[in-house]
C-alpha cells in the first residue's frame, strides 16, 4: 500500500490534481520512463519473451499509462486491465490506449485478479512491507511478469530479493543469465542496474533541451532496474548470453573496467584499448548498446 510517513499508516490521497498535470507528467518524465521501457522489452524480446495478442495484461501502478502503451505497441495484448491507486490515473491511462486498437479498462481490485501479463513499473519503493507482499502475491497469480524500477542502489536490492523469491515458480527470462540467487545480494556495494539510451530528440529538440534544463534531469542518465518472468510453457526461450555487463563502465585512459554478472557470480573484465580498440571506443561513446563481451 502507498503510504505517507507523516500520516502514519493512512494511505495518501490522490496525488494528481488534473488531467493537465497526467498529461505533463507524461509528456517528459513519462516519455523518460518509456525509454527504460524500451531498453528493458527490446532485451525481453530477444530472450524469447512471446508475443501476447490473445493476453489479459494488468498494468499494476500504470500511472499515466506509459508502461502498457510501450509494451503493447512491442507485444500487442488482447485487452488492458489499469490499476492505480489515482482514479484520474486510470482514466487517463484508459483513454490514452483510445486507437491503438487495444480493448482497456481500469480496475479498483486486483486482489482476484490472475493476469497473463502483469506489468510494475516504479512501484516497488513506493511499497510498504503489506504492499511487497500483496505484490508478491499477484505475481504468484500471473502468468508472465516485466517490472521496471529506476536503477536506484536500494530499489534494485529489493527487486533482486523479489526475483530470488519467484526463482523456482518462474524462470527468469532476463536480465539475468542464470537461475541461482542474485550475486548484488552478497555484497552491500553491489546492485543490478544498467543505463538505457535516451530518444535522439532529447538531445535535438529545444523544447525538450529547455524542459531538462528547467527541471535539472540528465538527459545521458536513464538508470533503470528491471525483471521479466515467465512460467515454463509460456515462452521458448532464447538461449542466454554467457554474461550481462551491469553498471556502468570504469574509463581509465587505457583499460576500461567493466563488472559483468555470469553463472559464477559478479566479476570485473578488462578491455584494452590497445588490443580492442573498438569495443573500447564502443564502452567510452555508447555503453548502452553493449550488453555482453566478446569471449
């Protein structure tokens, strides 16, 4: 449950005022959430991650919506259930699906509900104790699963412990490269964690140079932390890099240091630019893009 310290255990009220602030919101930190979107499905869909045009998909905390346009334009879905604390969020993010061709409604209760696709974005540091475990729950009850958290040190934590408790009812289609407990668990520096690129017009565009400035957002800076789920028949998965390069690069001005998360655990590689010359300049310009080393 979504809780304001200063009132106790009292929920908060409806943190939107008008359908103005949604669409404001969704226009500039949405869109930024949208992009972390887009890193984490593009690396679902090469895992294997199925389409889900005949699926139910619940976008739990939808918010204006973001999440659920961004897979369903990926994935499609049958229809689209959206649940938010925020009535005006669910109306908004209801009437924002108008024309994509996808059936969406918004709905108060999930507790009964057993979605084919359940999507979380940024929910899980909103949580309590009793809302992890109602969360917990659903997820149990869903028959494939993606959640999108902002790469913070404390949220990506918390996400690794809800993936090491659902290893066993899922298999994990990514990031991750293997099935036993999160290695970021074992030691209190570590998370898991990775930077996806911005849109061109973040850079390109006035309006949105003028929007960043005012609000000090970082346009090279989209961290982000996901999980994506799936019971054993409901996908053929792709098979799984040897290794997922997490964080961000270490430049030095001849070696770049990179931690990489495999079967064995975390493990910090070394590129030299003078033997990988390529892959050096590729870390220094565009660490997004590289998600695994060469062998």
């Amino acid at each position: 449950m979504f809780v304001d310290d200063a009132r106790g255990e009292r929920a908060l009220a409806d943190y939107w005022r008008s359908d103005a602030d949604l669409a404001a919101y969704d226009a500039v930190l949405g869109a930024r959430i949208g992009w972390k979107w887009d890193a984490a499905l593009a690396e679902c869909a090469e895992r294997g991650f199925a389409r889900a045009d005949a699926d139910v998909v619940l976008d739990h905390g939808c918010g204006s919506g973001i999440a659920v346009r961004r897979f369903a334009a990926r994935f499609g879905a049958r229809e689209v259930l959206c649940h938010d604390r925020s009535a005006k969020a669910m109306a908004f993010a209801v009437r924002s699906l108008q024309g994509s061709g996808v059936a969406a409604r918004a709905v108060r209760d999930v507790a009964s509900l057993s979605p084919d696709v359940l999507l979380v974005s940024h929910v899980l540091g909103e949580l309590d104790a009793e809302g992890e475990r109602a969360l917990r729950d659903l997820i149990g009850r869903s028959r494939r699963v993606v959640i999108v958290e902002p790469g913070s040190k404390a949220v990506a934590r918390r996400l690794a412990g809800v993936r090491d408790a659902m290893v066993g009812t899922f298999r994990v289609i990514a990031p991750c490269v293997h099935a036993g407990r999160c290695p970021t668990l074992g030691n209190e520096r570590d998370w898991c964690h990775f930077f996806a690129p911005p849109a061109p017009e973040a850079f390109t565009d006035g309006d949105w140079v003028r929007v960043q400035r005012e609000l000090g957002l970082d346009a090279r800076a989209l961290p982000y932390s996901f999980l994506a789920l799936a019971r054993e028949a409901a996908d053929a998965p792709s098979p799984a890099p040897v290794h997922r390069v997490i964080g961000r690069p270490d430049h030095g001005a001849h070696v770049t240091k990179v931690q990489v998360c495999d079967g064995n655990g975390l493990r910090t590689a070394e590129v030299h630019k003078r033997t990988h010359a390529a892959l050096w300049r590729a870390l220094k310009k565009d660490p997004e893009s590289i998600r695994s080393l060469p062998r």
